[in-house]
C-alpha cells in the first residue's frame, strides 16, 4: 500500500503565539509561501501564526554569512507565507522542540536566527530563556487605531517595531486591520505594539503583527514594549513582567543587550497528508 505520509510536523505555542513546525535538517522542504499560507489557514491548514523549519544553516542558501552551518537555524516564515528575521516565542518553542526531539541537550544552546545566533536556555519548568541581543530604539512615530492617535518609539529587536505607551485601555482598541505606519521609517512592514503600565513592573500588551494581524503573543514585541515602558519611566534599563492576551513573560533590558523568558509548550505531533502537500 502507498504511504500517504507527508512531511513531518510538531505543532506548538509560546504564550499561545502558535506555530507549526517542520522538521528538514537537510533543507529538502519546497516551502513555498502559498504552502506557508495553506498551513497557517485555521480552515484549510493546520492553523498557525507561522512556519518554524528546523533546519541545519549549512543547508539553507539564504542563511545569514555569520551562522555557523552546523547550527540549527530557525527559518521563520510568517503566516502570510513572508520571511521574518526574528520570532522570540518562535525560538522558545524551536527550541523545546529541539531538546524534545534529542537534537540539543537540555541547558543552553544556540540557535541560528535571520537576526544572529541567539543563545537559549532550556528550564526545568517548561520555560525557556532567550538572549534577544540589544533593542534599539532608532526613532519616533506615530499612528492612528480606533480614531486616537498614538506616538510610539521605533524599536529595532532584529524586526521593526513601533511601541506606543499609554494608559488607555487597550480592550477598546480594534487591531482587526494593520495600524498605518511611516513608510519611510518602515520600508518592510513594521509590528505595532501598544502597552499600557500597570504599576510596578507589570505592564499590559496587545500587538498587531505584521504578514499575520493581531496576535495572542509577540516575543520581540514584549521586548520593544519593554524598551518603550522603561523610556516612559526615564530609564532605559530594567526589568518587566509583560501580560499578553496569551500569557505572561519576564523581560530584562541591561546594558549590553535583552533576555525574553516565558514558556514553551509542544501540543500536537503527526505527518501532513502526501496529497495535501502535494496540492497545497
């Protein structure tokens, strides 16, 4: 009898940021934008906010120069099938999945990224810890949801993103439709964050991400998010814990660069059908 076993997959979330993730060491995989889309559709796919291929950098021509190719490289695609530099919930959760599968041992290990090689550190609880590298803020905009108009910093955490500070409440806010951006500042799409200061060091935020909406989680969205909130408090260092729709992660922002730390969770586990691939 035929097999009708597809490609293999692994579905999971970090703070309910979801993705499916393809296992292709050697980069065998013909992961075309429309096949990313048809994965990520809630309807016709699998349903995901992206496509994590877990494949060696050596094996990947596109990787970036300063990878070592025998590192596991996160080929991150979004849900609209583009290409994304960096995901932090997306390396939490390709990270679990690596020491799920043997492929790394528990502890630290690096990960290849579109952004750099990010050092990870696997915990006991099922949380995973993510040097983001540094967070720069390279300008200010602003724009507009809901009718209100909101100034923001422009934060570079490996992708774009615009923070804006404010303490509306962020429920009425409608993020069904991209937030409009400064082309100019944002030549490839920027992901807008709106955080609201809790008290403390807790702050509350929603993210419309660009290529995929709005979303339950942001990894280097919280980051950005910190970076905006410690600004508005007139520091640029610090720590804060970020409550998304998803969940809740710790941020630290220090001098030389930022850690993201918050679960990881590996839900679902199978093979693609062959003809569905095929067609997808």
């Amino acid at each position: 009898m035929r097999s009708t076993h597809g490609p293999e997959f692994v579905k999971g979330h970090g703070t309910q940021n979801d993705f499916v993730i393809l296992p292709d060491p050697e980069g065998r995989l013909e992961l075309t934008e429309r096949r990313v889309q048809a994965l990520c559709d809630r309807q016709r796919g699998l349903g995901a906010d992206g496509v994590l291929r877990v494949v060696r950098a050596g094996a990947l021509p596109d990787s970036p120069a300063d990878v070592p190719a025998d590192v596991w490289f996160m080929d991150y695609r979004n849900a609209d099938g583009s290409i994304a530099e960096m995901c932090g919930n997306g390396v939490r959760v390709f990270a679990r999945y690596l020491v799920d599968a043997g492929l790394a041992e528990p502890g630290d290990l690096l990960v290849g990224t579109r952004a750099g090689v990010r050092l990870v550190r696997t915990h006991d609880d099922g949380r995973v810890t993510v040097d983001m590298g540094s967070a720069k803020i390279f300008g200010e905009s602003t724009t507009t949801v809901s009718g209100r108009s909101f100034t923001g910093v422009a934060v570079d955490v490996g992708n774009p993103h615009l923070a804006c500070v404010s303490d509306i409440d962020l429920a009425v806010l409608d993020l069904a439709t991209a937030p409009p951006h400064d082309e100019h500042l944002f030549p490839h799409g920027v992901n807008v964050e709106f955080v609201r200061p809790l008290g403390g060091d807790e702050v509350q935020m929603r993210v419309h991400e660009r290529g995929v909406g709005e979303t339950r989680s942001c990894g280097t969205g919280t980051v950005a998010a910190t970076v905006a909130a410690l600004q508005a408090a007139g520091t640029d260092t610090g720590r804060r814990v970020v409550h998304i729709p998803g969940g809740t992660v710790e941020v630290e922002i220090t001098t030389s660069g930022s850690t993201l730390t918050g679960p990881a969770v590996l839900v679902a586990r199978g093979h693609l059908d062959r003809m569905w691939w095929q067609h997808a």
